[in-house]
C-alpha cells in the first residue's frame, strides 16, 4: 500500500465500539477497531487536533 497522499480514497474502518466523552470543550473518542490488513490510520481535518494511541497491536 503506497502512503496515502489526498487522492486516492481512505481504507474503511471497522468500528466495533466506541465510548465519546466531552468535557471542558474537549471531545474524546475512543474506538474499538477490527484491524485486518494494512489501514491508513490518517485524519484531515484542519480545525481539529489528534492523538492516535494503539494498544495491543
């Protein structure tokens, strides 16, 4: 898989859960994702920031 560059379309992602917690102006979202093959674990959005942790991977 070549690094992903805007022009071609995203892997999809499986979500199997998901917990949202908002506080002070912040939103956290924690995923649980189903992660078979090669992702593109990439974002774009301008007007937010992110931090991706991975566990037990």
């Amino acid at each position: 898989m070549r690094l992903w560059d805007g022009e071609r379309a995203l892997t999809p992602r499986t979500v199997l859960h998901e917990k949202t917690l908002t506080t002070s102006g912040l939103a956290f979202r924690y995923p649980t994702e189903q992660v078979d093959a090669e992702t593109d674990w990439c974002c774009v959005d301008d007007t937010l920031h992110f931090i991706s942790v991975h566990r037990r991977a």
